[in-house]
C-alpha cells in the first residue's frame, strides 16, 4: 500500500502473509520462495492455477486438487498425517471434524449421491444435469439448493446416481471448470445416525425423517390401525401416513396453529379416513376418550417445535431479524401476544 508518498508492509488478506509492494505486484515476505510473487488477482482471492500440474484451484485452497503442490511450491498433502516404513508410504486422513465421522451415502435403493457446491449462480437444474450427463443416469432430479425468499440459486446442491460408478465419474470432476467457476464435487454423507440429509422444496414444509417416522409407527404391521399425530404443522408427516394407512385406517391430527387448522380441514374433505382437532396434543387423551371411548390407538407421532411455515411468517415473532409484532402464539386467536404480556406482567412474576 501506498502512504504518504511511500510503500509499506501490508498483510495479506487472502492468506495472511505480510507482504511488500512492488509496482503492481506483491512480493511475499516470509515464505520459502522470496522471489516469488503474488499477482493482483491471486491477492483479490480469485481462483489460481497450478504451476506443476495447470490444475485449476479453488482461491481458498493452499495446494493443488490433482498434484498436491504448495500453490507456492514445496510438495504437500493437506489435512493428512504421514506413514512411512522400509517397502511402503501411505497417507492417513485424519479424522478432525463432524463431516470427516459422517457416514458416506449410498445404496441401491437410494442411489449414489454426491454434494456439489462452488456452482455459477445463474444455471438451473438441466444446466447441472447437462453439464453432469457423460457420468451416468441420474436416479432422480438434480436438487439445487435454492434460497427460499428469492428463488434463487445458492450455488450448491446434490446428484443422485443411479450407479457407484456413475457416481466414481462425477467426483473425478472435483475442481473441474463449470463457465466462470470451479466446482467441488463430494460424496454425500448421512448423518452419524444414519439417516439420508432431505432439503425443503420451494414454498412448501418438508417433513423430517418421514420414513423413519412411518416405520417406526409400524403401520405395516397394522395398516388398519387408529394413530395420531399430536403435531398437525402443514400436515406433511399426517399426508405420508395416510398414504401407507389402509383402507379401514384412521389418524387423527391435533395443533393449535389456525392455519394448520385450515390446512386440516381442508384434507379431512378429501380423506374420510383423518380427523383434524384443534387443541393441544396434550389434550389428546381427554379428546380420545369423549369422542371415541372404545378406539385402541395404535400409534402415536409428536414432531416437537415450531415448523418452518411459522418461522416464515414475520407476523408470529418467531425469528428475531424479521421486523414483526412480538406474537409468540401458536394459536393467535387465544391469549396474550408476547409483547402484551411483557406490557402487563410484574417484574416478580416474570422471574
């Protein structure tokens, strides 16, 4: 940097070595090479290209994706721990994060999934598809994660592979140029419980762990059963039910939300075989007993929490960066806002 009609030492941004103007380029102060130099472009964190190998890097990388080559030289393998004997080398990823304990996803039921992120933010799901297509037969449509408000891409996503192999092809291309931009290709890992990762569609509440939940519920064993779901949301966990129940089966759903309520009524006219009621799932045993003293339930499911339809809506305070009222509700028709209350409660009673 230029001061006061004179160069200074500067720290590097990108990689926080210091640095000493040079014209217009930068001379590295404390690496092994001091003659070797930083490019403008480099320093802005723009992607760069591998001396030893031409393999193009993502900007945050300090060594090559193919060769293993310092982006300033001197051979190197990040993140491992070395091994050596008299016949052999080998290399030994270490173990340093949650991610690297995941367990990797992938069976012929599910297909073979890899993550791709770094990906242009103008392309679309066949633009994806396309650029992915000499890998292998896709087992189902491209998932760009896209951002709620907007629509718009985030510049990631997932591919699922109807093959292993297809899948071995796909993360070949890891670093590989996609228009202006390097993508990185890994394999999807499910959680350390075992469970595949699901995304919310566009617009809509994506139920969690929905197979577990039906399994778990054992409706197979008894398809004819009465079952409850105590937590009736936008009824994505209630609408899987109902397509594995039988023919005599019957659910019945509670919430106190009155959009859940609307949504429920609404599918108690299309299925004869679900219930909605609009009190708290701990009034179920009391309900149940009124209204249906000779049912024997089955099974019964509690999603506890707040469900993302309540979180997108400013109106009910539930997320504090939205400008909203001080709601806090589940159900709105009845009680005190939480801002009301705050007006009204004595300092006492609100410890």
């Amino acid at each position: 940097e230029k001061l006061n009609g004179r160069f200074v030492k500067v720290m590097d941004e990108t990689n926080g070595i210091q640095t000493q103007n040079v014209g217009n380029t930068f001379t590295r102060a404390n690496t092994g090479d001091m003659n070797r130099k930083t490019t403008t472009n480099e320093r802005e964190g723009r992607d760069w290209t591998c001396k030893k190998c031409n393999g193009e890097n993502f900007a945050r990388r300090e060594t090559c994706y193919k060769c293993g080559a310092r982006r300033y030289g001197e051979q190197s393998t990040p993140g491992t721990a070395m091994r050596v004997n008299a016949s052999t080398t080998t290399t030994t990823k270490k173990q340093n994060n949650a991610g690297d304990r995941m367990v990797a996803q992938g069976s012929e039921e599910e297909g073979y999934e890899v993550f791709v992120k770094y990906l242009p933010k103008n392309v679309d799901e066949s633009d994806i598809a396309d650029f992915f297509k000499h890998c292998g037969e896709l087992k189902e449509e491209v998932n760009l994660l896209r951002d709620q408000a907007t629509g718009n891409s985030k510049g990631a996503g997932f591919l699922t592979f109807r093959t292993i192999q297809s899948r071995e092809n796909a993360l070949a291309m890891d670093g590989e140029r996609f228009l202006d931009r390097t993508v990185s290709v890994t394999v999807a890992k499910k959680s350390p419980f075992g469970t595949r990762g699901t995304t919310q569609a566009l617009g809509t509440h994506t139920p969690a762990m929905l197979r577990e939940t039906i399994d778990s519920l054992g409706i197979a064993n008894d398809p004819n059963g009465v079952y409850i779901d105590g937590t009736f949301g936008r009824g994505g966990h209630t609408r899987g039910i109902l397509n594995v129940l039988g023919e005599n089966g019957q659910l019945h759903a509670f919430d106190l939300d009155p959009e859940a309520i609307t949504v429920g009524r609404a599918l108690e006219k299309e299925d004869s075989r679900f219930h909605m009621h609009h009190a708290p799932f701990g009034s179920m045993f009391k309900v149940m007993r009124e209204k249906y003293a000779k049912v024997k339930v089955a099974g019964v499911f509690l999603d506890l929490g707040i469900s993302s339809p309540q979180f997108d809506d400013k109106s009910r305070g539930f997320r504090p960066e939205q400008d909203g009222p001080l709601d806090l509700r589940f159900d709105v028709t009845s009680g005190a806002s939480a801002y009301d209350f705050l007006l009204k409660v004595s300092r006492n009673d609100l410890r």
